[in-house]
C-alpha cells in the first residue's frame, strides 16, 4: 500500500528538503523534483521554494514514488 502523510508531516518535508537538509534554490529544486516523475522547468514566474515545495509534497502524497523521495530524510 502507498503512505500518505498528514499535512504537518509535508510541512516538515517542505523545510527538510528547502534547507535543512541542505539548501536548494529554486533550479536545485526542479532537478530534485523531476526525478520523482515531474517535468517542471525553473524560470521566470516560479512560485516561492516553500511554496513549490509544498505542492510537489502534496502531488506525491500517496503515490508509488513517495517512499522513494522520502527515503533520504
């Protein structure tokens, strides 16, 4: 079965993955991200780290890839 996790939980990741970890600026980010299935590209327009974060948090919540992105922390 796939985890899924509660909000506090993605809020946690959030500041794990942005800087706690190690600090990823917002390209850092997208290359992080598009290997869990995204294609973003980082640019003009891209939304605040946390916000970003957050959003890519909540799209693998419950998903197959989860566990693999969470498997660092």
């Amino acid at each position: 079965t796939n985890m899924i996790i509660s909000q506090k939980t993605i809020e946690k990741l959030r500041e794990l993955v942005n800087e706690e970890t190690e600090y990823h600026s917002g390209s850092k980010l997208v290359t992080f991200f598009n290997q869990y299935g995204f294609r973003d590209v980082y640019g003009n327009g891209f939304p605040s780290r946390w916000i970003y974060t957050e959003e890519k948090t909540r799209a693998l919540n419950g998903k197959a890839e989860f566990r693999n992105y969470i498997d660092p922390f």
